[in-house]
C-alpha cells in the first residue's frame, strides 16, 4: 500500500497544537499531533453529512433560512447543508485555522465539491464561540463539529461552548424551533442531561462511518421550542 505523504501542517491559532494533511492517493487525511487517529478523513464522511441533513430537513422549504457551521475540515458538511437548504439560504462557516481554508482552496476542496465557493457560503475565519458570543444575528441551526464530541480536542477554548454556559449561549442564538446538532464519536449521558437543561428537546441518532458500515457516531440534537424563552 502506499504510504501517506504530508502536504502541508500548520499550527492551531491560540495553542501549540499542530495540525497536518495528508494524501494517499485520492485520500486525504487531517491530523493532529499527539492525538491517535484522524480528525477528519475523506474516505468516511457519511455521519459528517448526516449532521447537516437532520439539522437542515425542516429548512428545505423556509426562505431566508441562517446556518452556522462551525468547523469547515474537509467541507462535507457543508456540502450537505447546501444540498439541503434553498437558494435564499445563507451558511456561515466558522474555521478556526486559516490554512484549513486554503487547503479547501486547493487540492482539498475537490472532496467535497467545491462547497466554499457556492453564493450562499461564507466562511469565517475565527473562532466558533467568539462568532456565537458576538454576533447578534440568530440562526435557524448551529452545527458543531470541532472536535471528537462534547470534550475539546482541537482548542482548550472549545470546552466552554459543551458547558451549560455554552449551551444556554447556542439557545440564546437560535431562532424559535431552531437546532442544535452536534457531531460525536459517541453518545454521553452526562451532555445529554446538559443539553435538556440548557431547555433544548433533545434527541439522539446514531450514524455510521459510511453508509450501512463502520464506527456508530453519535448526533446530539436539540430543537429550541416554539415561544421559549431563553433560561
Ligand atoms: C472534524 S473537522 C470538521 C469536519 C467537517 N464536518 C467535514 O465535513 O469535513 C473539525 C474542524 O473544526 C475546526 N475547529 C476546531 N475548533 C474550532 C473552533 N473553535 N472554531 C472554528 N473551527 C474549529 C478544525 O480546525 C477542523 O477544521
């Protein structure tokens, strides 16, 4: 078998922690030093688009619909949320690392078609939770995928938005009926309690890896209720 070649690493903003891409072939992985295992690799990305399209389904026909995906990796949720929603729609995408945009701008963008140069996409560049704490505008669905589930992998910082505090800032953010989905290697009693008392509804899916195989991941989604009011 081929060996993996890496094409470019760079440093996560904020921290010492080193992120690399790599290529076999077609494939391209995305890793991060010290950490076993890939954070995003092009090959599995079934339970990645599944995020979008239990998140999205109820906007397919909403006009003027507002996403926020945070964390852009390889761009197949992204892809999935375009897929799913209409041409009004807006998608702000939250990257954390620059040069995780510029791979998606080269070689990168091919595995999943392209997704940040669609009209209805806007990627920002920064920090998921600085965007959720600063920006006034609501959205009818946040999106989270930075790290391997409810624990900060990628950023110390992340910790904060899998906190009660976080949580009640995401409920803040969405509009009525509005969802959260969050994207998780497995499931976790104590973030699903979190979640219910933060005042979402909350329902859990298990996905695989790849369609019908693979690992069972874990899509945490909570719908802010028609009316409520923020706790
Ligand atoms: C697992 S990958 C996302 C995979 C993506 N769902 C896909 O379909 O390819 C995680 C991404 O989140 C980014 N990230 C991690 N923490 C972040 C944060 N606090 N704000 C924005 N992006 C973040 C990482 O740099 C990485 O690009």
């Amino acid at each position: 078998m081929d060996p993996w070649i890496t094409i470019d690493s760079t440093t996560v903003p904020g921290s010492d922690t080193e992120l690399t891409l790599s290529q076999r072939n077609d494939d391209f992985a995305i890793r991060i030093s010290g950490v076993p295992g890939d954070l995003m690799n092009s090959r599995m990305h079934h339970s990645e688009e599944a995020l979008a399209e239990l998140a999205c389904s109820r906007l397919s026909t909403i006009e003027n619909a507002r996403i926020l995906v945070g964390g852009l990796g390889m761009g197949f949720t992204l892809a999935a949320v375009l897929k799913t929603v209409p041409e009004s729609a807006e998608v702000i995408v939250a990257e954390l690392v620059p040069a995780v945009v510029e791979w998606n701008q080269g070689v990168l963008g091919q595995c999943a078609g392209r997704p940040i140069e669609d009209g209805r996409t806007r990627v920002q560049l920064g920090d998921v939770v600085d965007l959720l704490k600063h920006q006034a505008e609501k959205f009818d669905a946040i999106l989270l995928d930075i790290d391997n589930g409810p624990e900060a992998m990628t950023s110390s910082d992340n910790e904060w938005l899998y906190s009660t505090g976080g949580l009640k800032k995401i409920y803040e953010k969405l509009r009525p009926e509005g969802i959260v989905a969050i994207w998780s290697a497995r499931a976790d009693q104590i973030f699903t309690t979190r979640l219910k008392k933060a005042g979402f509804i909350v329902e859990l899916r298990t996905v695989r890896a790849r369609p019908g195989k693979g690992s069972r991941h874990t899509i945490f989604l909570g719908q802010r209720p028609w009316g409520a009011s923020a706790r």
